[in-house]
C-alpha cells in the first residue's frame, strides 16, 4: 500500500526545522531553508505554534494535470513524481497547486516539489509527521483524518 | 561561506545608509564565531573610544558549522560593552544563526550612527535601511508585531532582533531581544543599538548552498542520530535549566536575597518542577535544534474584577529565575513570571536587572535610600513594587534609576552600599557555588559563568590547589572557545567532541582547520584576550566584592585566601598572555 506524508501532531511541533533541513540536504542536496518540500513556520510569531504547509498528495495531482511535457506523472496514492530532465521550467506546476506548495527556484527555475518519500518524518523528534496509507481508490481523500496514529515520543 | 573558502562579510555603515559586502579568504583562520568576532573587532574596533562612539562596531558572527550541522544554533556578538567599558562577547540562539547563514552573511559589521531612528533589512539579496521612528519608545514585543506584519517575506525562515525602551534610553545592561525569547545579555548591548538609534534588524535567510562534496550526507546524519537517540540532551527538554534551582538550593549555592543568603525557603515554589506542573505552556527550539530547551510558561493576569484575564507567554530559564526570585525573595513561580516578563518588554537584562533590585533592596532596608530614591518601596518578596521598579529602572526616571542602570556598583559610589554589592564584573549570575565561579566571572567575557566551568568545578570536587582549579579554568575555556567559535550550542558539548568537530569540519570541506584545531584555538583564546585588554582590560586590578568572601555552602565557609589565592593566578595567567 502506498505511503503519504500527514502532520499528524503539530501541536508537538517544536519548530526546530530538522524535517525541512533534512529534506533539503538529503533529497533536494541544498543547504537551505527553502528547498525542502515541507515548511514549517509559526502562525504568527513564535508565541502562537507552528503550523506545516507540505504537499497533500491529491489524487488527481493538480500539477500534474497541469505539467505540460510530462515531467510531472501522477504517482500512486497521491502526489507526484517528478523528472528535471523533461522540465522547461514553464512553472504551471506552482501555480496550479491549490496549496501553494511547489517553489520554483529563483535561481533555477526548477520548481521544488514533495516526492513523499518520508526522509522529514525520519527527521522530526517530536513525533509531528508521519507516513500513512494512502486513501484507497473506493474511499478517496480520507487519508489522516481517520484519528490520529499511534506515535511514540522518541 | 566558510567551506566555499571565504567568510562573507557585510560592513554596513548607519550614518551613511550603504553596506559594503567584502570576500575575505585571510580571516578564515579565525575558526568563526567567537574568533572571528574578535579579529573584526581588531580590525574595526575603536579601543581606546568610548564604547558609544558613533564608529564602535555591533559585531555579529557565525561559523564554519552552522547551517551544515544540528545544534550549531548559535551567534556571537562582540562589541565594547558600555558597561564595563571592555570589548565583551554575548551570544543568542533562535533563528538568527540560520538566517544569517542562508542570507549568505558571515559576518555584520554595524556602525555609524542614524541620523533617527531606523530599522535594518538584510538578506542574500536585501539591503535596506528603513523607518524606524514609529516604532521608537516600543517595547520589544510590539515593535515586533508591527515588523512582522509590515514584511511578509521570509515568513518562518527570518530573525528579528530589536530593542524595548531600556536600549533606546542607553541603560547599560539592556539587551537586544533575538526572536522573542532569546536575547544578546548582559553587558548593554542594547544601549549600543540605541546609541546608533538602530531599533531592530529583520535578517532573511532565503538563499541555498549546494553540499558540501564527499561523506557530508553520512557524517549528518550520525551526528543527527547521536543527539536524538543518545538521551544525553534529554535534561534540557524535560525540566530545561530551572532543573539547577532546587540542586543548587541543596547545595546551598542558591543565591538569595542579595546573597545575605544562599538557600531560599520559597525555592520549591520556583522550581523548575513547579513551572513545569503549573506553568509550562511548551518547549520550542531554535533552528536546527532537535533538543527544544525554550521552555515556554504561561502568564495568566487578572485585569478586571470581574472574570476578566489576559495571558502572555514568556520563556523562563535558571538565570531569570534566579534573578526575579530568590535573589529578590519572590518565592511564586506566578509572579516571577511576571516580573521576568515585565524586563523583556522593556527590553532590560533579566539578570542585570534582578542584581542591582537586589542591592537596591538592601540599600533600602539599611537606609541607604529612601523612597525619595526608589519611588516605591522596595522590600524583599514584594513582586508588585519590583514590577514598577523595572519600569523606572527602563525608563531612568530620575538621578537613582539613572545610576542603577549604569550598574550597581556605580550606585554604591554614590550612595554607599559597596560591601554588598553582588558583582563580578558586573552584576552576577546564579551560582553562589564558590570561589572558582566567583573568579571566573569576575575576568570573563559574558554572562560568564559560560566562559569557563567554573560553576561545575565548584561542584564536583573542593578544589585542593590553586593550581589544579587554574589549569581546568583555562582548558575549559579553550575548549569552550572552540564551540562558541563554530558556533555550537554549549549544550551540545558533550557530543561535539574535539573527534567529531575534526569529522563535521572535514565532512563540510575544511580539512585544514579540522587538523590544526586545537593549535589554532589556543592561539585565539590568546588573542581574545589581548582585544580585551586593548579596550583598558587590566586582569590584576580586577577584585571581588566582600560580600562574596561572606558566602556559606554546603561545604561551610568559602575559602577567602582560596579566592583571593585563584584570583591572582588567573589574572597572571591572563596579564602574561
Ligand atoms: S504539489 Fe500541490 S497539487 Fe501537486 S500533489 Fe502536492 S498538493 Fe497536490
Ligand atoms: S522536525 Fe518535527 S518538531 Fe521539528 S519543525 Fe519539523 S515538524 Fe516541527
């Protein structure tokens, strides 16, 4: 069964950025804040929690029904893969997202994009993420909403 | 950036309005952080100016690790502190290191002085020097909130440093407040930022690096394991460093009422278990630390007699606690939480603060001064008065509040009072665990009780001879020299080994520095020293108060000739430097 990313807890969240930092080193290999396909920011100053903006894995992919050469395919169980490759950075992948959650790459062009492959969970010490089943095909679009996972505080 | 072979430095001049970016491979061998902030300050420093010369420098550095590695969450700041009149060191965590780093910033080099008052905003790609006069006579939590909201870049990846009222109006121990609830302490400098009527910097951290070739990736990810899985960070999570309240209290080290005393009958309801039962809201950390230690507590105030509350939230720690309680016999974790949140609005050093209440508390009660002086009557335990004594002390309403806030031993001049005046260097921290803290802090460079180990040594065993307290003195000063010059979080000493820095600094492409560590950092602890001394620093003329001599633990009656014995060690070893 397919896996994807869900903040699960971000009540825990300590706002450390351990997930983004580690997405952007190991997957997207960039020192930065930025390039990390998961952002956690306060929800206004750091009195008020954190809150994680991260790629919801639809199913249909918008920006995959958006990307015109194919660079971006439609993955099992939600969300996307992409291949740089075949990308001519025309940026309707960003734009299409209802969640805001692609950034194109100032420099590059590139867009910057979650490949739910789970490394940030791997990174978080609180417990906030997680990698649930994917909604199956019959019952779309319940996936974390089910009650929260049994997590342990590691 | 260091491992790209160079160390960024922007030098921003405020009376002009202009930075000027400089690539310098040659200051590399500064290491970064606290070794770097001192060779700037060689550089860019005014020694023998006062401290608030409009030319005085605001050094801020970070090191070769941060960005790259967990826990490297810290900058120092070097300036010459309007204080002591010496060049100091103060260091702050939150999300100001990584937003340096990833604004490709190094090093800042502040001076000049704004014509009015003005507001920084920098980044990999931003300089501008804003408005600021609207925001002038705010406090820190508001100037804030008005920031934030004019700005929307850089949500969640920025740092906002500013004043409150206590560095507007130039008092000596007023503090720059970094993200909400870490500060740079201490020895004033807020005053300095006031003094250049700079009220707050906003420093975007947007830009990306690629990695680091070779085995970066691996040696991360260890690193990234042992600090999570090793359970030896763990005490700073759970209870944070309020932990120390009821250790040093059994220890009889817990200075109390200005040190008349060193135990604290109220110390369990200002615990850190107490807060953490009843105050404790939640623990967040500063960027790249998995750990989490800023403990978060709640303030909940009645401000209507009916059910009417408001509810702030306000960090505590050991020093705060130590310094708005039992140093001012306020024994309610409750009202220690106000008090400790009343100085972070005005932007006043907790501890600073805390101190010279404390003597002025004395001073009172032994008809020093009168109310006539302190307008309200300051009496142990009293959290109300204490409230709008910090108040006063901010906004240094008249002849007494405006020498309390030059420090307390520039009162005591006046009014008598030095005897027992609790300063070591300036006003103390919260460990009365003997002579080797008490010399340590009297030389050191900031809050000091961090520049050596002094504290610990005091108690883990009585130290049987001078010469085997000087020499821990001065390995752990390297040793913790190194640290704050990568920039680490002392917390994390224990697992930044010398071993595994030599891994992380070859991991981040810097072989050099990681073979010639130990050799190179002796050398600048070396040289530290001598910018300190080039700002008047002289290490033999430096005494400890006689209330310090009168001190009693668990283990009886400090050693006065022990004090006196480690004093002048420490001074020589220093002055021969
Ligand atoms: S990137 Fe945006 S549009 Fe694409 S799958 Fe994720 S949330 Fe949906
Ligand atoms: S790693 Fe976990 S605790 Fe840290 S910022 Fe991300 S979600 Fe929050």
């Amino acid at each position: 069964m397919p896996k994807i990313l869900r903040a699960i807890a971000m009540e825990r969240c300590i706002g450390c950025y351990s997930c983004m930092l580690g997405c952007a080193r190991l997957v997207h290999n960039s020192l930065s804040l930025i390039r990390s396909g998961i952002h956690v920011r306060s929800l206004g100053g750091l009195t008020a929690g954190f809150e994680a903006r991260y790629c919801l894995a639809c199913r249909p992919a918008f920006c995959a029904l958006a990307c015109p050469t194919g660079a971006f395919v439609q993955r099992e169980g939600g969300g996307v893969c992409y291949r740089e490759r075949l990308c001519i950075r025309c940026g309707h992948c960003a734009r299409a997202c209802p969640v805001n959650v692609i950034l194109v790459d100032e420099e590059t062009g590139f867009p910057v994009v979650c490949l739910q492959c789970g490394s940030c969970v791997n990174f978080c010490p609180h417990g906030c993420l997680a990698m649930v089943d994917a909604p199956s095909k019959e019952q779309p679009g319940t996936a974390g909403t089910a009650g929260e996972p049994d997590i342990k505080q590691r | 950036m260091f491992s790209q072979g160079y160390v960024r430095v922007m030098e921003i001049d405020l009376h002009e309005g202009r930075c000027r970016i400089h690539k310098r491979e040659d200051l590399l061998e500064n290491i970064g952080g606290s070794g770097l902030a001192a060779a700037l300050y060689g550089e860019y420093g005014q020694p023998g100016e006062d401290a608030f010369a409009p030319e005085q420098p605001l050094i801020i550095a970070i090191g070769p690790l941060t960005g790259l590695f967990p826990l490297m969450s810290k900058a120092v700041l070097g300036f010459k502190s309007p204080y002591s009149g010496h060049y100091a060191e103060t260091h702050a965590g939150g999300r100001l290191a990584l937003a340096m780093r990833y604004a490709n910033l190094d090093a800042l080099v502040i001076k000049g002085e704004a014509s009015h008052p003005v507001c920084l905003l920098l980044g990999e790609r931003e300089f501008a020097v804003r408005e600021g006069r609207h925001l002038w006579g705010m406090d820190t939590t508001m100037t804030a909130r008005i920031i934030r909201s004019s700005e929307e870049r850089g949500r969640g990846r920025r740092s906002i440093l500013r004043i409150g009222p206590a560095g507007e109006n130039l008092v000596k121990y007023a503090c720059i407040n970094v993200d909400t609830f870490r500060h740079f302490g201490r020895l004033g400098a807020g005053a300095v930022m006031g003094k250049k009527k700079l009220k707050a910097i906003t420093i975007l951290g947007e830009g990306s690096f690629s990695l680091p070739h070779g085995d970066y990736k691996k040696v991360y990810k260890k690193i990234y394991r042992k600090i999570t899985t090793s359970g030896a960070m763990k005490k700073y999570h759970d209870l944070g460093t309020p932990v120390n309240i009821l250790i040093l209290n059994g220890l009889k080290a817990l200075p109390t009422r200005n040190l008349s005393s060193t135990s604290f009958t109220g110390a369990d309801s200002i615990s850190g278990e107490y807060f953490a039962e009843k105050l404790l809201l939640r623990q967040i950390a500063c960027s790249s630390c998995p750990v989490g230690c800023i403990h978060i507590g709640l303030l909940r105030e009645k401000f209507a007699p009916e059910h009417e509350y408001y509810y702030r939230q306000v960090s505590y720690d050991h020093e705060p606690i130590f310094a708005m309680g039992s140093m001012l016999g306020v024994s309610l974790g409750e009202k220690v939480i106000s008090l400790i949140d009343e100085a972070e609005k005005h932007g006043l050093d907790v501890i600073s603060a805390g101190v010279a209440l404390a003597w002025a508390t004395e001073a009172y009660q032994k008809g020093l001064i009168g109310e006539k002086e302190t307008l309200v009557p300051l009496a142990f335990g009293e959290a109300g008065s204490y409230r709008q004594a910090l108040a006063c002390l901010s906004g240094r309403v008249n002849d007494f509040y405006r020498l309390l806030g030059e420090g307390t031993l520039a009162a005591a001049a006046r009014y008598g009072g030095s005897e027992f005046a609790c300063t070591l260097g300036q006003e103390m921290a919260g460990y009365a665990t003997g002579p080797a803290f008490f010399v340590s802090q009297a030389m050191g460079f900031r809050c000091s009780h961090l520049d050596t180990a002094g504290y610990q040594l005091d108690q883990e065993f009585d130290p049987c001879s001078v010469e085997r307290a000087l020499s821990y003195l001065l390995k752990e000063e390297k040793q913790r020299f190194i640290l704050t010059s990568m920039v680490a979080c002392l917390f994390a000493r224990n697992i930044y080994t010398t071993e595994m820095l030599s891994e992380a600094l070859e991991a981040a492409g810097l072989p050099h520095l990681a073979l010639e560590l130990e050799t190179r950092a002796a050398a600048l602890v070396k040289r530290r020293w001598q910018v300190k001394k080039s700002t008047g620093f002289d290490p033999l003329k430096v005494t400890i108060p006689p209330r310090f001599y009168q001190v009693e633990t668990i283990r009886g009656k400090v050693n006065g000739e022990f004090i006196d014995a480690l004093l002048k060690a420490y001074a020589g070893a220093i002055a021969a430097l």
